[in-house]
C-alpha cells in the first residue's frame, strides 16, 4: 500500500477516521493525504461568515485550514512519516471520488457520519456514496 486518503470535517466521527487512516500508514508505511472538502456550507453558514468577514473565501480557506492543521497534528502524534494536506470544493462525495482517482489512491478511509444526523438525512450520506463509487477499498469507521 502506497497512498492512504482520509477525509475529514473535524468532527468525532472525523477524527477518529484521521486516527485510524493514520495507524495504518504507520503500520503500512504509506503516504497519508488529508482531504477537507471545503465547499459544503449551508446559507446560514454562509450568511453568518459573510457577515464576519468581508472576504468569504479567505474564510473558508481558513477553516479549512484549522480543520487541516488539527489533523495533521493527530497523525504526526501517532507516528505517520509523510502528511499532504488537501483541501477540496464543491460537494463532498464527488471531490473526495475526483481526489482518490487523481492522486491513485490505495484505500480511502472516512467516518460513518460527519456534522449530523439531519445533513445526512437530507443530503444522503457521504460515506455510503464513497462506499459504492471509490475505485479503492474504502474503510469507514464508526
């Protein structure tokens, strides 16, 4: 195994994904890419963002950053040798796809659910798509 990706919102669900994708990059000594997709948002989110900063974009990149940072902290701490960092737009089971399919990833390890129980049910969950769509083996943690 050469490439792991592991993507992540910040969440529990989340992080306990980071945690798993990493142990098996140490284990395996393979890359670990750390994806956030940074193009889900809901308009309240939005409105709320808009109006603390007048450049939203610049917000976004550094949300997603934090949640990039936090991450890469929690591999570093269980020993994984190579971290990328990568940061996605638009919606999540299709970029996260794109991204595996780019970078020629061997597995592709995500959390059974990310924000809440209502976004999964309104916009159908993320890890079941991946489940079915990934050209790899998909790990989803609990």
């Amino acid at each position: 195994m050469q490439r792991i990706i592991v993507a992540t919102d910040g969440s529990s669900g989340a992080n306990r994904a980071v945690d798993t994708a990493a142990t098996l990059a140490k284990t395996s000594g393979a890359d670990l890419v750390i994806l956030t997709i940074g193009g889900n948002i809901t308009g309240a989110e939005l409105r709320e963002l808009a109006g603390a900063s007048g450049d939203l974009s610049k917000t976004l990149q550094e949300a997603a950053n934090k949640v990039l940072g936090q991450a890469r902290k929690r591999a570093l701490r269980i020993g994984v040798r190579t971290v990328k960092l990568q940061t996605g737009w638009g919606d999540p089971a299709e970029t996260i796809i794109d991204t595996v399919r780019r970078g020629k990833a061997d597995m592709l390890v995500v959390g059974r659910r990310g924000r809440g129980r209502l976004s999964g049910l309104l916009l159908g969950s993320v890890s079941q798509k991946l489940a079915t769509l990934a050209p790899c083996v998909v790990v989803i943690v609990p």
